[in-house]
C-alpha cells in the first residue's frame, strides 16, 4: 500500500515539475526534442533512484549517529556529487554501452536540483532507506512523464506562427503552468484509500 | 489555346468545408443547450453566456490587433471557445469569473501559442482550470435550483454521491436538466441533439464521445458502488456532471486531440478513464475538465506512436523489411 502511495504521489499527485517545482532547468532546456528528453529520462531514473538509495544510508549511517542533521544539505550536495562522478567512471569502464546512452546527460543531472530535492524530502519524511530509494524512483518517473509529455508539445512549436518575444522559454513557461494546471485535478487522489 | 495549364503541389482534391463552416456548425449544435441554459437558469446564464463570449471575442480581437496580426474573430472559434466556457460554469458565478476566463483562454491558452491550430490544451477548459483554481468558492459552490433561480446550498448530485449519498434526481430529471449543475452540462437531451447534428454532419468523429462515455459507463458500473464489483450506476454517471458537454463538445476539439481514427478511440478512453478517476477517488467531484485537459497533453505522444498502416502493409515482418527495404 506503501509503495503504491508513494508510486502515485511521485508520478501524479506531487508530480516534481508541475506540483513542488523540481528539477526545472533540465526540464526545460532538454525537452526540445523526443530524443534528449528519452535520454536525460533515462539518466535522471537511475541517478535519482539510486542517489536516493546513497542519501538516506548516508544519513542513517552517518549523519544521525554523530547528530550531524544541521549539515544535512552540504553533505547531501557532497555525496550526490560524488556519486554521480563515481558512476560515471563506473559504467565507462564496465557498460560502456549504457555509458554511452546516457552521454551528456549523466555529469549534467549533478545540477538537478530534483536529484538534491528528493534526497532533503526523504529525509524530512524520515523514509529511511528502502522507501526513500522508492520515493526517488517515483519522483524520477514522475519527473520522466513530464518531460517526454512536454517534449511531445514543444516539437510541434517548430511548426506554429508563436510571437516573437515569447518564442523560447518564456513560452515553456506558461506551457509548463498550462500542464500544471491540467495536473492540478490528481490533487488529493486517494487520499481517502490511503490514509 | 485559351487555357492555361497550372502546375501546383498537392493536394489537388478541396473539400468546400472551411475552418469558419465547421466553427459555425459547432456554434450551431450548442444553440439548443444554451438556450436550455436560459430557461432552466433565467437571466444569470444568459448574461453569463453573453459576458463570456463577448469577452472571448475582444481579447482575441484586442490581442491580434496589439500583435499586428490579421484579425480572425470572424472564424467563430472565439464564440465556441466564450460559450463553452460559460457552459461549464455554475450559474451563480459573479460575471467577472467568466471574463476572466475567457480572457485566460483566449489569450494564455491559445494566442500566446500562434492563434487557432497552434494550442495545446482545450482553451475553455484551460479558462475553467485556471478560474476553477482562483476563485474555487464561487466556481464549485455557486449553484441555483433549476427553473425556481433560488440559490441553493445543497450540493450538485456529483457532490451527493462524492459524499457517499444516493440520493439524485431521476432518470427523467437528469434527461431535461431538471438538477443543479453547470449552465449547459444539464439539458442532456439538448446537447445529445447537438451532438447527433455534429456526427451526421461528420464535423466530430464517432470513436472520442463513445470512447469517452463508454469507458465512464463501464468503469462506474464495476467500480462505482463501494465494497462491491459490477453494481454501480453507470447511466447516472455519464448523464451526471460535464460527461456529455465535454464528450460530444470539448474532447473532439480537432487542435487538441489526435488526427487517426484509433488516436481518437484512445483519446476517449483515456480522457474517461482519469475522469472516472478522479470522481471516484479524487479530490473533486468531477474530472471531465482534468481527464480532457490530461489527454490534451498526450495527443502530441499519441500521434506520434498511433500512426495508421502503410498501405499495403502486412503483419509479415519478413514482408515489412523487404517493403521497408524498396521505399
């Protein structure tokens, strides 16, 4: 019941983009296409949910035990860092494939701010391990639909006659409010059933 | 020789519907509804379907002439875009709620995008989401009794059942409009007739408004009744709310839903299915505004991955690489 609480509030109800407004900046500089937006989905995936994973052990094994909470950010923006680097060298050596796929994208997710995001939020919600690494899958999901749904939207604007001054980011703006907008009916889904 | 021979590219076969006679034919089927509107509500919906179409109008207008662009209110999309609104709107709303949406509609919605075609969510469901979302009192608490006009505090059937009540109007009562609901969601015979006109007419397409209420009607029946399966009341669901208004009127929006037959099937389906959604175990009563709006954003994915069959193409995948190979 958990995990589906969870799996539902990343992806519809507390959708990272559209509802806590996370992760922005990759939001909107790669949705420009289908194709960088598969690949920045696929990153942001498997670095959130595992940068999750780090986080919260991070934070049970070594921040609580030594009541360091007050450094929590710092540290947080250290180790994710750090373990973005880390699986970078990681997959160049051993799935180079992979390595590959990912491309620019993976050293670009140490600057999403959803990557940090999800990690404070777990620990705030004091998820612990298991479930804050479920909370980052879902926020990585969520964060992936709205993307590719925006991605879908914004290659059709090659093709419309749009304003010169809003052409650009001010457009995927008050497009990304627009799908926010349309989002805003998930809120308090279920939560009748799950509470 | 007297003539001329003309070369020009594709394509050569016209059709004489243009975007004003379709727009015109749109305006048209929800005459019935609006007038049901007006005699079921009295005054209050009438000045509310003026006040949101003339709104509607000048800001389209207003915005083409400040961006210098040829000014088109004369295609009618505007007044469809004005009245729908107005149709999804209680009819107790203080007249500023629909003259700012119209407004929000119009010009956030579809204009800053390029105008008409260029949109990507239905424009008078982005007005009633945004108003719905500013003034959320007055949008979902301004209900009148029909044909009496007395305010009423009781809540719309939608409400009675998201409660966990049984107690609505019948069968009868829910066919005339004879319950609180929006202006024009409640004449249901009315809108079917609109409806009817815009599928012989071939303006909307058969596969959304059945994809839509068919998978409401379905779903309500398994799901509807809580602790047991298969004994919901599925009819009362599609003739509760904005099911047929946004069915017949809103999810058949050409600019915003997709281009194939089966695009469209999904569409339907999909918009019933996040409706049914949301008004079984949402926050709102009902969702027929956020599961068109949620297709909305889908219909760019579902164009792109729906794409109808080559012709002369087969299931064979050995056939399809070879046919691939000679394109």
């Amino acid at each position: 019941m958990k995990f589906i609480s969870i799996m539902l509030g990343g992806i519809l109800i507390q959708n990272f983009v559209f509802m806590q407004y996370l992760g922005l900046c990759p939001f909107l500089g790669l949705s420009e296409q289908m194709d960088t937006a598969l690949g920045m989905s696929g990153a942001v995936i498997f670095v959130m949910t595992f940068a999750s994973t780090v986080a919260a052990a991070f934070e049970q094994f070594i921040l609580v035990p030594l009541h360091l909470e007050y450094m929590r950010t710092i540290a947080y923006i250290l180790v994710i860092a750090g373990f973005v680097q880390l699986v970078e060298i990681f997959l160049k050596k051993t799935v180079p494939s992979l390595y590959k796929a990912l491309g620019i994208y993976l050293p670009l997710i140490t600057t999403n701010c959803a990557v940090l995001g999800v990690a404070l939020l777990n620990a705030r919600q004091s998820y612990g391990v298991l479930w804050g690494t479920v909370n980052g899958l879902a926020g990585a999901l969520g964060w992936s639909v709205a993307i590719i749904i925006f991605a879908g939207i914004r290659e059709r604007w090659k093709f419309m006659n749009i304003p010169g001054t809003l052409k650009g980011f001010p457009l995927a703006l008050v497009a990304t409010s627009l799908m926010a907008l349309s989002f805003q009916g998930f809120s308090r889904l279920f939560a009748s059933v799950l509470k | 020789m007297g003539e001329k021979l003309i070369v020009t590219p594709s394509p050569h076969i016209k059709s004489p519907r243009t975007v004003k006679g379709v727009m015109l034919g749109v305006v048209i089927s929800l005459l019935p509804a609006c007038v049901g509107a007006v005699v079921l509500f009295g005054m209050n919906a009438l000045l509310i379907l003026i006040t949101s179409v003339v709104s509607a109008v000048v800001a389209e207008a207003l915005w083409q002439r400040a961006t210098k662009q040829e000014i088109t209110v004369g295609d009618f999309s505007a007044v469809i875009t004005g009245l729908l609104l107005a149709m999804t709107l209680p009819p107790g709303v203080p007249l500023y709620v629909p003259a700012v949406g119209s407004v929000f509609a119009i010009v956030i919605a579809k204009q800053i995008f390029g105008g008409l075609g260029s949109n990507f969510v239905n424009p008078a469901l982005a007005g009633r989401a945004f108003v719905l979302a500013a003034w959320p009192m007055s949008v979902a608490g301004a209900w009148l009794n029909p044909l009496t006009h007395d305010a009423v505090s009781s809540p719309t059937p939608l409400a009675v059942l998201k409660g966990g009540g049984t107690n609505i109007p019948g069968l009868w009562d829910l066919l005339i409009g004879n319950r609180t609901g929006s202006l024009g969601e409640t004449s249901i015979i009315l809108l079917l007739l609109g409806g009817l006109f815009l599928l012989v007419t071939k303006i909307i397409d058969w596969r959304t408004p059945v994809g839509f209420l068919g998978t409401l009607f379905v779903g309500t029946w398994i799901f509807g009744k809580p602790g047991a399966l298969f004994q919901g009341d599925g009819l009362s669901a599609i003739l509760l709310g904005g099911a047929v208004l946004g069915a017949f009127f809103m999810a058949t929006d050409y600019v915003t839903s997709p281009v194939t037959p089966k695009g469209r099937l999904i569409f339907g389906i999909g918009a019933g299915l996040v409706t049914l959604l949301i008004r079984l175990w949402g926050g709102y009563p009902e969702g027929v505004t956020y599961g068109i709006l949620f297709m909305n954003l889908m219909t760019p994915i579902i164009d792109r991955f729906v794409v109808p069959k080559y012709y002369g193409y087969e299931h064979d995948a050995r056939a399809r690489k070879s046919a691939e190979g000679k394109r």
